[in-house]
C-alpha cells in the first residue's frame, strides 16, 4: 500500500543477541530473489544503514522499475549504475540529501540513459543535485517535500522533462531558465515561499497545469495570459493584492534610456559596428510597452501597476504591468480604478480575449 | 425503531447493502455512515477503479445505484486538491481508501459577498474514515496534502448530481460547473476536450505505487 513507515526486517534472527545487519540480509535476499527476467523490484521497508547491493544490476539485468522508498537509505550506491533497463527509480522516504547520496558518474552511465521516472520526495536534498543534471532523458522528476531553497538555473539541462514536482520545499524564486524546458506540461511548485514569477515563465508552451497554491505571491506577471495551453492554475493562499495598487516610485529615465528608446521607436538604424558592443546589447534589451496607444519601448525605468483581469468572468487575478510611462496605460482595463469595478470594457482587447483562452482556473 | 448497523466485510458487500439500504423509503444518514467506515479498505477490490490523472484529482465511477445514488472513487495524487463546492442539495459520504485527505469547511458566502469566505473547520481524514456532508451544514474543499503519497477515497452521493457550485475562496463568488467521470466502471471515458490524455505516454508510476502486479 502506500509508503509505510522504515520498520526492522521481518526475518526472525537466530541469535537474539547479534545486531542485525540490514546490507547483509538485504545482499543474501536479494542474490535468492536473483532473475534474468524480473521486470519490476519492490524493497519492503527496512532500515539500512549502507547502499544498495553492488550485485544488483548482475542479479536484475532485466529491471525497469525499482521502488525502494521507506528503506532508510543515505546514499544510492554505484549498484544501479550498469542497470541497462531501469526507466522508473522510486525512492521516497528515505535518508538521501547529503553528498554523495545518488552515485557519481550518473549522467554517463547506462542507467543515466534509460531512467525516465525518478522520486525523490520526502528525503532531506537542500539543493538539487547536481549529479541529477545529467539525466537527459529524465521525463518526470519529484523532489516533493525535501529542504530546498532554490532552483538552480542548470536546471535547463533536463532537456526532457515534462514532469516537474516540487511542492513542500522552502523555495523562495524561480529561476527564468525553467522556461527553457521545451516540453514541461506539469509544474508543481506549492506549499513554498515563492514571492514572483518570473514573466519568461510564459515562455513554457506546453504547459497543462501549473500549482501555485500556498506562497507568497502578491500578483502574477501580466505574461501568464500567454499560456494558452494551461488548463489547472491554483493560486488559493497567496496573500493576492485585492486592491487597484499603482507603484507611485517612478525613476525618471535616463539619457542613455530615452536614446535609447528614441532609437528603437524611430527606427534609426544602426549596425553593430557603429556601436560599442555593450550598448548593442543594451539596445537588444528594450521591452515593449504593452500599451497598444503607446508602441513604446522601455529599458530599465519603468512604471509597475497592478490590474485586474477577469478569468471566466468571474474571478479576478492581479496582474503586473510594466509600463514605459505614467502617462500610458494598461490595455487590460480601461475602466475606473476602483477595486470593484468590473474589467470588462467595451472593446474586446489582447487580455480579455487571452483570459477566456484559459478554460479552467482553480482559486481560492 | 432500531438501526441495525451494517458490517461491510468486501467492497462487492457494500454495494449491495447499500442498494438494499436505498430501496427502502427511507434512508438512514448514521447507518450509511457507519456502513461505509465499516468496510475495511482492501486495495485488491477497487485498483480496476483507481485510474490517477497527472494533472489532477479524478472520479471513477462504481456503481450508478440504481439512479437513486451515485458510489465513485477519488483518486488524488500528490498535491491534488478541489475547489470549494457545494453539493447541490443531495448527501454527500466520503471515505478514506488510501492515504490522508484534508477537508476544510467553509460557511455559505453572504449573498452580495465580496469577502474573503469564512472558514469553520479543518481536518484531516485517515484511512477508512467516513465523513459526511450536506448543503445545510456547509461548503468544503477536499486536498490531498502530502507530497510524497497519493490518496484514494470512496464517494456516495444521494440523490446522483453532475453539476456544482464552485467558490472563489477570496470573493465568495460562485461558479456552476459540470462534473464528469474520468471512468466508469472500470473503463476509461474518453471526452474530446481532454484529447491530450491519450497523446502524453501514461505514467506508470503511480499504479506501481503499491507493488501490486
């Protein structure tokens, strides 16, 4: 059933007084349970104290699955290295999180190939592994309620992720390099301290379903409408701003910013040998202005305001806008300021028509 | 009157008493209750209904009660939750077949409400619990809360309903909406809009979850 606890083994000693000696039992068990065919292998929970037998890619040549959740184990061990097969390793509930608790060599091994499926939550990781980085065919990876802090952004290198579950952590940012996973369509991140979302976030087209639900959030990045794909959203606590808020801190731009913009909104041409390069780079930077009056660009200073936009007509989610000016204004409302106005405005505009795209939103 | 309390000894028992419970004129909320905590859950006898969904919590049908009650199982995987709902004036049974379930319940918004809902309680339900609930005793929402197992739960609706209210817990807006089955009786039910389902390679983690063959 589901994950017990760790409990002792349940083969009776012999001698009452020796310590048991879990690696041992487990090697002789294993060696008798030995099979050339055996497709899937399910440790009962145990408490070991030292890896998983060497033997065992010699003793399962054949294994695709291995389940050893709620086994006690602190490291991994070089044994599952040469299993050729392995597509789902399941290791829930144990002791993994401190250095070398998954075996070195991962990414270059036959099972760092085959493994599609792995679980790690419930264990103590307060960082991603790093060893994990090199399983190029990974789909679905779990590190559930673990001690993490953070995202590393070499977490892109997961070419082949669909399946992202890290709820139940202490995850405080989200790095933009998640966006580069082409093909994630699940991403678990509640129950976390997450303050924002990066806007790039928009950038993962496959995106089904996103969990958001119990952090720190106070809006959302007005990007999140391009996820036309997403069919789950939470959000429900969340200390969501429920009043129009307008950031009333604006820096007025600078000289290098206005030429810039001038530049980018009169189309002065320019080549990049006319140009020391780092302001080419500068100038490649311009973001538009999402005020379809405007057509302007911005580079660092900025206004942020937060408007609302109704989901399904009926719930209403804070988006951030950036805007190049005081003067421009957000094309999600043109309607009053206040916080029970209703966002529906004449004219169909770029918002309203994304919004309804999402079919189902799951808040509060 | 006394209320003979039913031992349910296999889940094919308990569907059987409980048509024979809902021929009666009268039904008994306290007997159904005790009926469904009385069934020990036995995984062997409902795993052909527990289909998990990636994405979110799913509804299996069981047995249709001949129209005078709906018996379904809930399969919820890590971090699955509902929105708060209501229950559309029939009774609602919920037991726990495998893992926890956490259900928070919240009082009917104020008519023109457009304030946070009020929460009155919150609890989590352990395997083999039963709980119950109506519209006249309020609006829950159901979450699996762990992150590292999954939770299936046992459902009895009376009379049967396919549509609810769901509640924005911030505004206390309602919503309508239609609920399916992501299978019934066993076999899977394949809706048009949900086409991705058969395209994404099935994960076969979760019914490997349990070791069973």
């Amino acid at each position: 059933m589901a994950a017990a606890e760790p409990g002792e083994p349940a083969v009776p000693e012999e001698d009452p007084e020796a310590e048991p000696e879990p690696e041992l039992e487990l090697s002789a068990e294993l060696r008798s349970r030995r099979s050339a065919e055996a497709r899937r292998l399910v440790l009962s929970p145990r408490r070991l104290s030292g890896p998983l037998p060497a033997g065992l890619s010699q003793w399962f040549p054949a294994l695709e699955l291995l389940d050893v959740s709620g086994t006690g184990l602190a490291e991994l061990g070089g044994g599952l290295l040469a299993l050729p097969r392995l597509h789902t390793l399941l290791a829930k509930n144990n002791r993994l999180g401190g250095p070398g608790s998954l075996p070195k060599g991962l990414g270059q091994a036959p099972l760092g190939r085959s493994l599609r499926v792995l679980n790690l939550s419930g264990n103590r990781f307060a960082e991603l592994p790093p060893a994990l980085l090199g399983l190029r065919g990974l789909q679905s990876l779990s590190l559930g309620g673990n001690r993490l802090h953070g995202i590393p952004p070499d977490i892109q290198e997961l070419r082949s992720l669909e399946f992202l579950y890290l709820g139940g952590n202490f995850i405080t940012s989200i790095p933009p390099e998640l966006a580069n996973l082409p093909s994630l369509s699940y991403l678990v991140l509640c129950d976390n301290k997450i303050q924002s979302i990066p806007p790039q976030l928009a950038q993962l087209h496959s995106l089904r379903s996103l969990s958001l639900h119990n952090n720190l959030l106070t809006y959302l990045p007005r990007e999140i409408l391009n996820l036309v794909h997403l069919e789950e959203l939470s959000l429900r606590g969340n200390p969501l701003v429920v009043r129009f808020v307008r950031d009333l801190t604006y820096n007025p731009p600078s000289l290098q910013e206005l030429a810039g913009r001038t530049i980018k909104t009169r189309n002065v041409p320019y080549a990049p040998s006319d140009l020391p390069e780092n302001l080419v780079r500068y100038l490649s930077l311009a973001s538009n202005c999402p005020n379809p009056k405007c057509g302007g660009v911005y580079f660092d200073s900025c206004v942020r305001q937060i408007k609302f936009v109704d989901f399904c007509g009926k719930y209403r989610i804070p988006l951030m806008h950036y805007l190049c000016s005081p003067e421009c204004s957000s094309p999600c409302s043109s309607a009053s300021q206040s916080s029970t106005s209703q966002s529906e405005s004449d004219s169909e505009d770029e918002a309203s028509v994304a919004a309804r795209r999402m079919q189902k939103v799951l808040l509060g | 009157m006394e209320t003979e309390m039913w031992k349910a000894r296999s889940l094919e028992e308990l569907v059987r008493i409980l048509h024979r419970l809902f021929a009666e004129d009268k039904v008994s909320v306290e007997e159904v209750q005790a009926l469904m905590e009385s069934y020990e859950s036995n995984p062997e006898e409902w795993l052909q209904y527990a289909k998990f969904d990636q994405y979110r919590y799913t509804r299996n049908l069981v047995d249709n009660g001949n129209g005078k009650f709906n018996l379904m199982i809930l399969c919820w995987g890590e971090g699955h939750g509902s929105s708060i709902h209501d229950h559309t004036d029939s009774h609602c049974f919920m037991k726990i077949l495998q893992g926890n379930l956490k259900e928070t319940l919240f009082e009917w918004p104020e008519k023109k409400g457009n304030g946070e809902m009020t929460k009155k309680s919150e609890r989590v339900l352990r395997e083999n619990q039963c709980a119950y609930i109506n519209d006249s005793i309020g609006l829950h929402r159901v979450e699996n809360i762990s992150h590292t197992e999954s939770a299936v739960s046992l459902h009895l609706y009376s009379p049967p309903f396919d549509s609810c209210n769901t509640f924005d817990q911030r505004t206390g807006h309602k919503h309508k909406v239609k609920m399916t089955f992501y299978s019934q009786f066993g076999e899977r039910t394949l809706c048009v809009s949900r086409r991705w389902h058969a395209v994404l390679q099935p994960l076969t983690e979760r019914c490997h979850m349990w070791g069973w063959g």
